[in-house]
C-alpha cells in the first residue's frame, strides 16, 4: 500500500473469507469491495478509494474522526464484515518515529486509569508486534501516569501495522462476518412480514445468498404494505450489494377453495404445500437454487416433523429452515438484534382460513388425496405466477408503508 498523508480511514476486517482458496478469495474480496461501496454510496457517504490490503480492507479517506465513524458504522452492517474501526493512519520511518506518534495520537484519548496496547503487523519490519506495544506502553505511562493493565484495562490502544504505514485506533465495530452477498446462489423466501421470516433471510443474506422474497396475498393491500414495510427494514439496513424483489401472488381465491373443501384439521397444511407447489413454479422461473422458509421444528402444530416432511414433498426444490432449531425467544431476540421486530409486530395475521385444529402427524398419502380432490392443478398455479407482481425493495417510497394494521392472532 503505497503511503500517504496522515488521513483517517475505515480499516475492516473479514473472517471466513480469509480461509478461502486463493482463486475464491480473490472472487469474494472483490464482491465484499464491490458491496462497501453499495453501502457508502446508498447511506451518501463519500470516500476516495476502497482498498485491498491482505486480510484487510481501507476504505480512504475523511477530513474527520466522525465522518469515519459515520462510514465504519454504515460498512459493518456490510455481510462478510466481522469489524470495522474508524482508524488515523500515520506514515513512520523507523520504530521510534511510529511510537513517537502513536503516544501523540492516544495520550489525550485515554479513558478510565488503566490501559492496554495492542499492537500487529503484516509483513517483515525490523521489530516485532511485542516490542511495538511493548515502547508504547512505556510512554504512554509515562505521559499520563497511568497504569498498564493487560487483562481489564479501562481502555485498549489499538495499531496495526501495513508496510510504513500504521493504523491507530480504540473503536471496534462488530459487524455479521460470513460471507458477502451474492457469493452463494439466489434463494426463495416465503415471507410473512412476522418475526420468523426475516430473521431467516437474514441469515441466507449472511451466507451469502441472495434473497428474493414471495409474500402469498390473503388479505390484500393492508397486508401487502406492511409486509413490504418489513422488507425494507431488513434490507435496508444489511442488503448491501443487490436489489431484491418482493413478488406478491394473490392467493385469495386459492385459499377459499380450500376452505370449501378441505377437512378443517388439513386446511393448512394444504394451504402450505400449494404455496410451496407455487414457490417451486416461481423460483425456477427467476433461477433461484432453494426455497427457504421461517419455520422452527415444533413451534405450531403445522410445523412437526412429520408436517415439514409432507409439505416439502410439494416443492422441486430444496426447502432451506435457517431457523429449523431455534426457539421463539431465540428467534425474537435476533430480529430486535437486526431492527426487524417493531415492523414485524404491526403485520396483522390473517386468519381467513379459520382452521382451529391442524393435525400434527399428517400422511403423505392422506394429504395427497385430499389435494387430488381439491383439483388444484400446476397450470392454475402457474398462471398465478404469471399475474404476481414484482417490487424491488430498495425502489420503494417507505413513507407509503407507514399504515399499521391491528394485530389478529392466528397460531396456525
């Protein structure tokens, strides 16, 4: 990395993306580049180059610390980030002249009566991470009188050191980790809008998938809206590097049917393999590789099991469950972790199909001649597909979601 002035910067940090075979690095570096500048640009944030330096990214440069912070909280929101940190870089010529203005940096910056260094360096200088902390440490305490405390310190100094290059900084940023979007294939949500479905795309987001979103419509636009308003809260805050798309099908005269005709206990578990048969039709028409719901083994009667065995059996496709072992606590602590939960909550539940019993240990062959029965064919479902419509999430105008709807519970 070729030296510069002293500037600061947002120094980030990758993880599983390290590990990678050189080609595969490369591939995903450049895909993790290409997603921070996504992100800076959608949040308006300004930047002169984002570099690649081995097991770190730069991004260059601020006029000041809080322009830097602003930029390093918006990057680890970034999928592959594990960390970012606002950072001042310094050019030195020798070790003295890097600790020299290392102490500068920190010595007003201090907090609290105890403190640690941290020091690293990529590459072969003529002193080691040890000796680096080691000096620093030493006049720090000598320049504030305070004590060294390697195990609770108040206060970490942070430097690492690139070439002649070296990168001060005390904020660590923590960010998803995994794997930056768009290095795994296009997956197929079913999304509610309730608290389970966007908890588990943010996890096919954090393995690199790109997520697409199908919202079955059963109670119309009241619906559509404040689904389409929790779509936007998840992708708006970690759907860096892409533009994902909500298509809605109406599933209104699809779902009366059903009700018309299915035994009361069956109503929803045919419900949901037509809707898994109509998410096969769709996905391998926009080439998505898997179907992906919110379910969590055991949490409603529809999802033991044995009901997860005979409705996959309905889809093409593989069905991904990122959320298949985890609880309701669980599952609800990580949406107010990633800002979903206060727009999940407002989704009002449809209960239009009226089932007040499911069966939890459905047959496969029960279930088939009941669907036989109902006489719904592909060529129907298809055509829904045909009339579904599209909405790229980031294209929307969010103060057109702003309506809640009152809550009606449904446990299905």
């Amino acid at each position: 990395m070729r030296a510069g002035s002293s500037s600061w910067v947002v120094l980030v940090r990758y993880g599983e993306i390290g590990i990678k075979g050189e080609a595969t690095r490369a591939r995903m570096e450049k895909l993790l580049v290409k997603n921070i500048k996504d992100a800076l640009a959608r949040s308006n944030l300004d930047y002169v180059r984002v570099a690649r330096l081995y097991g770190r990214v730069v991004v260059e440069s601020y006029r000041s610390e809080e322009e830097a912070e602003s930029a390093a909280s918006t990057i680890a929101r970034v999928m592959g980030v594990v960390s970012s940190s606002p950072a001042y870089r310094v050019e030195y010529g020798d070790l003295e002249e890097l600790v020299d203005k290392a102490e500068a940096f920190f010595r007003n910056r201090i907090r609290g009566s105890r403190f640690a260094v941290r020091a690293r360096r990529s590459g072969s200088e003529a002193f080691t991470s040890m000796d680096l902390a080691r000096l620093l440490g030493e006049k720090l305490r000598g320049s504030t009188g305070l004590s060294v405390d390697l195990e609770n310190p108040d206060y970490t100094a942070y430097v690492e050191v690139r070439g002649k290059n070296a990168f001060l900084y005390d904020s660590v940023i923590r960010g998803p980790g995994g794997l930056p979007i768009g290095s795994e294939g296009r997956v197929l949500v079913l999304f509610s809008g309730g608290i389970d479905s966007p908890v588990a795309s943010w996890y096919l987001m954090k393995r690199g998938c790109k997520t697409d979103f199908v919202l079955f419509d059963l109670g119309g636009e009241d619906q559509v809206n404040s689904v389409l308003a929790v779509a936007y809260a998840l992708v708006s805050r970690w759907g860096y590097g892409y533009n994902p798309v909500m298509y809605v099908v109406d599933f209104r005269e699809v779902a009366t049917r059903i009700v018309a005709s299915v035994p009361e206990e069956y109503i929803v578990i045919i419900l949901r393999r037509l809707m898994m048969r109509t998410a096969s039709i769709l996905a391998e028409k926009i080439k998505a590789k898997a179907i992906a719901t919110g379910e969590s083994l055991g949490q409603v009667a529809s999802q033991t099991l044995d009901n997860m065995y005979v409705i996959d059996r309905a889809s093409k496709l593989p069905v991904l469950r990122p959320l298949v072992g985890f609880d309701k606590e669980e599952i609800t602590s990580m949406a107010r972790s990633i800002g979903t939960y206060e727009y999940s909550v407002k989704v009002r539940e449809y209960c239009l199909l009226g089932a007040r019993k499911v069966v939890t240990h459905s047959n496969i062959d029960r279930v088939s001649r009941i669907e036989r029965q109902l006489g719904i064919i592909d060529r129907e479902l298809e055509e829904l597909v045909e009339r579904a419509r599209s909405i790229r999430i980031w294209n929307l105008e969010i103060e057109e979601l702003g309506r809640e709807s009152g809550r009606e519970r449904c446990m299905l």
